[in-house]
C-alpha cells in the first residue's frame, strides 16, 4: 500500500549521515539566509500588484500572510530541529505521512521554488531596466518584457515584448554561482542582504515621516473588500495576501539547509523565526510608507468601470500607466518608483541600485532550496539517481542545479512577475499545510521523540497554520488553482510511472546502503 510507505526518521537520519552535504552553515548564515529570500520582490516588486488587488489594505494583507507564516514556522521549526536534513516539507511528509503524501509535497515545492525564483528574475529585471532608463540607456522594450500570451490557465505578458532577456541573464548567473558551491554562494548573500536592508531602511526613513500629512491616501482603506475565498477573482485584502505569502518562504528555505547547518537543533530555529520576524516589521513599515507618502490605490479602466487585473497588458497598456505621475499599481520597482516621485530621483536610483544588486541573492536561496529538494528526492529513488550526481570539484549537486536554472530561465524569459508568484504559492500553502498537519501526527504517533524545539500551543497553532494557508489558497485566482492542480496531475503521472517502483522504500531500502551510484559527499 502507497499509504503505508513511511519512511522512518531514524532512517532518515542514517540515510543523510551517510551520504550528507557539507556541514559549513551557522545561526547568523541561516538568519542571513532567511532574510535574503523573504525580504525581495514582495517588498520590491509585488507592493504594486497588492496595491492593485487592495490599495492601501495591503498593509493588513502583509499582517495576514505574516501570521498564516508564524504559525507555519513554529510548525517547521519542531520538525527542522528534530529532522536536520535536506528536504524540508518533502522530508518530514515521508516520515510522518507516507511516500505518496512526501512525493505531492516535493512536487509542489518544485513548483515553489522554481518558478518562485522566476518571479524574483523578472522582478529584477523590472529595476535594472528602471534603472538604466534614469540613467538614459533605454533597452528595447521587446527584450525586457515578455510577450502576451493566453495559453489555457497560463496568462500574462506584454504587447510588444518578446523575451524578458535580464531575467534569464540572472538566472544563468545565479546557477554558475550555486554550481561553484555552497559556502561561496552564501557568503555573497550575506553581502548582498546588507546592501538590501539598508535600502529598505533609507526608504523608510525617508517615506514614514510623511504619512502624517498624507492620511487621505489610505483613504478608502480596503476599496476592494476583504476578497471572497471562494470567488475566482483573488482580490480585496486576501487576495493580495495570497500573492505576497510567497515573498515569506525564506524559512523554509532555511529548513532545507539543515542538512547543511552546524548544530542544527540550535541555529535552524533561530534562523526560521529569527528571520520571519525582522522581515515582517521591515515590510509593515515599508508598506505604511509608500501608501503614506505617494498612495495606492488601484487602477480602473475607464471603459469599463471596472478595476484592470493586477499584472495584465491592459493595465500597463493604459493612459494613467503612461503619464508621468503614474500610480503605484504601474511601477515594476514600486520602491524605487515612489522614491524618486516624492524625494530626489539620485534616491530612487540608489534603492534601485540596491535591489539590482541584492534582488539576485533571492533568486539564489529560491534555486538553493530548489536543488535541494531534488537531491533528496534523487537520493531516496523517487527520480531518477543521476539527479544527484555530486560534482567531484565543488561537491555540489550540479545536475539539478542546472536543470532547475533552465526551467527557472524559461519561464522568467516570458511570463509577469504577479502570475509566477501566484503559481509559486500555491504549491507553497500547500507544502506549509501538509507541515502544519505533520507536527499534530506526529506528537500522537511518536510523542517521547527527542523535540530541541517544540511548538508551544501546538493543538492552536497548527490548526492556525492549516486554516490560514487553505483560506489563502483559495483567495488565489483561479488561473493559479488551476496551474497548480494541473501541475499536481502531472506529478501523479510521474511518480506512478517512476517513482512507485524505483523508490528506496518500495525496494525494501530504508537506509541507502545500495545507493552505489551516488557519489558521496566530503565532510
């Protein structure tokens, strides 16, 4: 029976002891680790499709999906601390709820992680351009944008583009460097967050001080409601929660570096909380002072009367879109873009040039995580083992770091920045609330196992954490849904024509001793 295929966390443990990536990172690499992915392009980028979906409610939407994430983090941190090996969700499903659960999460994870980094690519894009336009160097517009496109549930591009060249640029940059190694790897994302916070600390200091004379831009303060759940739309306050959720999983991109922290049990949870809760207060203060200091609220097409879709070419394509003081919701470097419209344009331009800078250093933990996720899975059969082919100089699984910049590169190269993030977190609340659901289980199946960290309030919590992620999954369009149950189809092709007969566990292996062809890695 697949529903009986647990693989035991002892096991799991064995397993990554004997063949387990380097044990190079601590508590302040997993913090800064953390702080990289989250704070990115849903504080850089995505305020402007929040702004679309709520105006200035996306302050309470940042609140919203900040607190759906402390529950999901105090989830992930009892089973990090006592799991500290590679795989995150994937790996704590497997041991809890069985193989065909731990395949659907690591499928969604992909999803996650892949295109999770695609949307930061473009977001990237998006403030190189913006830059180099400051600086009057104009690249051609049919190379910065993708094209329109309406293929089944996939939508989204721009009249006139071709291919967003900067985003695949970064992405082939990033997977050279994770190719090189981990250690390197992190230590240019430690740099790079410096660079990134003090840029959002100069746009707060700038922009906070002038909400008091600008309270009527908060006005109306949620013009498109609280947004339905159930409605196909994924606007109003929980709709733009939705599509910021993704900007919050660098804590689970910490959890999949535990296999390579040193004294997981102390400094993995550490970095999951540590970071979640710098990054909310920058976002709530930031998010307070672009609305404060310049507005956002959202765009309604004339001819309609309607509001544009957040993203679509009929928003950019639109009159107010082209003047030169054009809302927020037009603005592909929303930060940058306020910056210059109520202080000096030398200031926009050096948040600009901050997040040109620090922008790649999320794409990096997004395909950090992401290789990860495929190695463990290589390594516990359910795809194929050349996957997790180690590289004899770097001592990195390189196969899959390469194949994930392709699919990362290929997706950035054509589709909007607001589109890939909804894809990405669909596959996301799900992963947090399989997690979520796990810690319960798991407390009744195996209550005397050692917890270096447990969930307080685990009966309350962890329910939190399941209802918030299904309420923020379903207040996402239904274009994302669709991707995402789409893409879960496939993986049930997938695993039933592969992974079904080839796993570990379906072979009677629990402990790795005939993975002969994986190359083990140097302590």
């Amino acid at each position: 029976m697949i529903f009986g295929r647990v693989k035991p966390l002892d096991a799991i443990i064995a397993t990554a002891e004997k063949k387990s990536l380097h044990r190079s990172l601590g508590a302040f690499q997993l913090t800064m680790l953390g702080i990289g992915a989250v704070i990115g392009t849903g504080i850089f980028v995505l305020t402007a499709t929040a702004a679309q979906k709520a105006g200035p409610g996306m302050m309470l939407s940042f609140a919203v999906a900040g607190l759906v994430c402390a529950f999901a983090a105090l989830c992930y941190s009892e089973l990090a601390s006592m799991v500290p090996v590679a795989g995150s969700a994937y790996t704590y499903s497997y041991a809890v709820m069985g193989e065909l659960m731990a395949w659907l999460v690591g499928w969604a994870l992909i999803l996650e992680y892949a295109l999770g980094a695609s949307a930061v690519a473009v977001g990237w894009s998006g403030h190189i351009v913006g830059l180099l336009d400051s600086l009057g160097v104009h690249l051609p517009h049919a190379l910065s944008v993708g094209p329109k496109i309406e293929l089944g549930f996939i939508k989204g591009g721009e009249i006139g583009g071709v291919v967003n060249l900067p985003a695949v640029l970064i992405v082939g940059l990033v997977t050279w460097l994770l190719v090189i190694g981990t250690k390197e790897s992190a230590t240019v994302n430690a740099v790079l967050v410096a660079i990134k916070v003090a840029a959002l600390i100069l746009f707060v200091a700038v922009t906070v001080p002038m909400i008091s004379g600008h309270a009527a831009n908060f006005h109306p303060f949620a013009p498109r409601g609280w947004g339905n759940p159930f409605g196909s739309e994924g606007v109003g306050v929980l709709g733009a929660a939705a599509s910021i959720f993704f900007a919050y999983v660098g804590f689970d991109a910490v959890s999949t570096a535990a296999e390579e922290t040193k004294n997981p049990q102390r400094n993995v949870p550490i970095g999951l909380i540590g970071s979640l809760v710098i990054c909310t207060i920058f976002y709530m203060l930031v998010a307070g002072g672009a609305i404060g200091s310049y507005g956002a609220q959202p765009l309604m097409n004339p001819a309609t009367g309607k509001y544009f879709v957040e993203g679509s070419p009929e928003l950019y394509a639109s009159a107010a879109c082209h003047s030169a003081t054009a809302p927020l919701v037009c603005s592909k470097e929303a930060l940058a873009y306020v910056l210059r419209q109520v202080s000096t344009p030398w200031l926009g331009d050096l948040v600009g040039l901050a997040a040109t800078l620090a922008l790649p250093s999320v794409v990096l933990l997004m395909m950090y995580g992401q290789t990860r996720i495929f190695f463990v899975m290589a390594r516990d059969g359910l795809l194929p083992r050349k996957l997790s082919t180690v590289h004899p100089r770097f001592k990195t699984p390189w196969v899959v770091t390469v194949m994930t910049g392709g699919v990362a590169a290929l997706f950035s190269a054509f589709l909007p920045v607001s589109s890939l993030a909804d894809y990405s977190n669909s596959g996301t609340l799900f992963a947090f609330a399989v997690v979520s659901l796990g810690v319960m289980i798991l407390r009744v199946r195996d209550p005397n196992r050692p917890r270096p960290f447990r969930t307080p309030l685990v009966w309350v919590f962890a329910p939190l954490a399941i209802i918030g992620c299904i309420v923020l999954f379903m207040s996402l369009n239904a274009e994302s849904k669709g991707v995402f149950f789409g893409w879960t189809a496939i993986g049930l092709v997938f695993y039933f024509l592969y992974g079904f007969r080839h796993s570990n566990v379906a072979r009677g292996v629990v402990d790795g001793d005939d993975d002969d062809d994986m190359t083990a890695i140097e302590h």
